[in-house]
C-alpha cells in the first residue's frame, strides 16, 4: 500500500486558506456545550466583518443553551467517561430521541457507540 495523501497535503497546510482565516476571523473566548467557555478556543468576526456577525446583528450573546440533566456530554467530550456509562445512554437517549449533541449527529461519540454496539450484538447472534 502506498500513501497518496501526500500528493495532495502540505506539511505547512493550505496557505491561502489559512491566510484568509487570518483575516476574516480573530481567535476568541468560546463556550462549548457541556463543557463551557474555554479561552482562545474559538474564532469570531473580526470587526471589519461585523455586518455579517449573527452574534452583534441578532443580540444572542446571552443565549444558554439548556442541557438535559440526564445528559453526561461534557464528561464524555472530556474522555471522563464512555457513552456507555451514561445512566440515559439506549434508553432514555438515543439516535431517534437524542437528550444530547453527542447522540444527535451520526458521527457523534454517543451515536457511534450506539449503532457499533448494534453491530457487535448482530456480527454476534
Ligand atoms: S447518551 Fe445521551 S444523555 Fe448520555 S451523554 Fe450521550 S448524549 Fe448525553
């Protein structure tokens, strides 16, 4: 086997698009669900771009999203504990009733850990 990625990747990565991140965004204090703010975790607008800042047009700097108490998130986007450890993980919480993000998207830890733990079930009987 032969790795072609490096065909097409740079160690130095994308210039041009690493440059225009540089100048249309500014790294930023950001609140990250179930976990909260982390500084200089995140990107904002830069106030050249403030015309197009959802967060200055709309006012939504004060919104809190509110998470389920059952949910464990957090713990889990830490690597604290696994999906499976979540007392709503498969009952309360699944992909097709979701308390948290990581259930939501298929590709989310809780989501993951939930269809492979079908597959394991099926590959077994
Ligand atoms: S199983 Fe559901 S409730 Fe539990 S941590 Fe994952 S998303 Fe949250």
């Amino acid at each position: 086997m032969e790795n072609q990625y490096t065909r097409a990747v740079r160690r130095e990565g994308n210039v041009p698009a690493q440059n225009l991140l540089r100048e249309v965004f500014r790294v930023s204090d950001r609140a990250w669900r179930g976990i909260g703010e982390i500084p200089m975790s995140g990107y904002a607008l830069r106030d050249e771009y403030a015309e197009y800042d959802a967060e200055k047009i709309f006012d939504v700097g004060e919104i809190r999203t509110q998470e389920s108490p059952l949910c464990i998130a957090g713990m889990i986007l830490q690597g604290l504990r696994k999906p499976n450890e979540c007392p709503a993980f498969g009952t309360q919480c699944t992909p097709e009733h979701p308390l948290g993000a990581p259930m939501v998207s298929s590709e989310g830890a809780c989501a993951a850990y939930y269809h492979f733990g079908e597959y394991r079930m099926e590959r077994q009987s």
